[in-house]
C-alpha cells in the first residue's frame, strides 16, 4: 500500500511504503497483561463450586479458547455441563466487575500503536466482545483500531477463520496485504487457515505454544513490529 502525507503548505508529499495494510491483534497475551485478573476470577468460582484456589501458572496454561473453555478446563470433568456453564456465567459477571484491577498494556504497545497510525489496526479475541471493549476503552487504546471482534462476534472462534475475513472484507483488503500478530497456537493457526501471514511474540500468555506452529515471524518484543510491517 502506498499512502500519501502531506506535511503542509507547498511541502511535497511523502509516500510511504509497507509491507502490510492491515494488522489484526490478539488482545490477551499480546497488547495486554491479564493474567492475573483472569486467574482471580477462575478461583473465585473455583471457591463458589467449593474447590481450592488453583496456582496462578496453571490457569494461565487454560488460557485462550474463550471463556467456556477455560472454566471447563479450571474445574475438570467432575461437574456437570450445567454446573459448568453457570460457572462460565458467574465468571463472566465477576471478570466484569474486576476486569482492570490489574490488567496493563504490555511494555511498547502505545509506540506501536503510534507507529502504526497509517496502517489499518484490528482487534480480533477469543475474550467476550463486551469485556474486550471495556478493556480497551479502560487503558485508553479503543481509539486505534477500525474493527474490534470478540469470541461471540462469531458462530465460531479463533482458530476459525471468519473472523479475519470478516475484516479482510470490511477493509477490502487482499490476503496478501493482511498480518495476525499473537502469541498462541490458536492466533497462528488462524492466520494459516485464512491464508495470511501471521507473527508471533514470545512474551505472552501461551508463547510456549508457537514452536508447535510456524509464523513467518517471530518477535520478543512488540517494538520489533513496525519494522516487519513498514519495511
């Protein structure tokens, strides 16, 4: 994509070449630290079902697929579907209540964001449109992006494609010219199953999972992106 400044007056243009139009981000374990919110509110319904509190590390292990998902993988098969889908329930309304107690913005991401600001930015989570709203409103970055979609924007969630080409067809934008930024399994893998290219960062929730996948990229720190993305 080209895209024309201008810089004022009878100053010339500038043209500025990318390598990428449209840049689709996870949110947890890659513009956002929420594990420790998340976590609290797995054991507090752990403690409502009358189990104990389960070590921080291994919830965050349970991380990813949506919220049904981790509640069923934090209190196991012990439970009824019933039982487990009132838990997902009462920690979707706790989550909401408790959403930003802890939760920052990685180290980097409001440069990038900055950085960014010709590219065309996208939010696409697993995490419940609702909350992944108030999170960014929150943490003051909702402003950045054109198109946020949540795990129940969808009939299906990430590592479905049609969420990205849900955007792809918002932004009329070629496969080619589109980049999934995650840092799990699931974010590479549907970048591969909408035939984009994706980059993975090494620092979030479920980093272990990318040597299991293969991304074109792979960063340690979000302000590795630009370049990839710029040229």
């Amino acid at each position: 994509m080209t895209v024309k400044r201008t810089l004022g007056g009878d100053e010339p243009a500038n043209t500025l070449q990318s390598n990428y139009d449209v840049i689709i981000f996870d949110l947890d374990g890659t513009l956002i630290d929420s594990r420790v919110d998340l976590a609290n509110s797995v054991n507090f319904i752990r403690a409502q079902l009358g189990l104990d509190s389960l070590d921080h590390h291994v919830i965050f292990s349970y991380i990813g697929d949506g919220a049904a998902k981790l509640i069923q993988r934090a209190v196991g098969k012990a439970f009824s579907p019933e039982s487990v889908q009132q838990g997902v329930e009462a920690f979707l309304r706790y989550y909401r209540d408790h959403l930003l107690d802890n939760t920052v913005l990685y180290p980097g991401v409001l440069e990038v964001l900055a950085d960014l600001g010709h590219q065309v930015l996208t939010v696409l989570t697993n995490k419940p449109l609702e909350s992944t709203l108030a999170i960014l409103q929150g943490l003051k970055i909702r402003d950045r992006f054109r198109f946020v979609y949540g795990g129940n924007s969808f009939e299906q969630k990430k590592p479905h494609p049609v969420g990205i080409k849900k955007i792809l067809k918002d932004t009329r934008t070629p496969k080619n010219r589109a980049l999934i930024v995650g840092d799990s399994r699931i974010d590479i893998a549907t970048g591969q199953n909408a035939q984009i290219a994706s980059c993975g960062v090494t620092y979030g929730l479920a980093s272990n999972s990318l040597s299991k996948c293969n991304p074109q990229f792979l960063i340690r720190d979000l302000r590795e992106l630009p370049p990839i993305i710029l040229g």
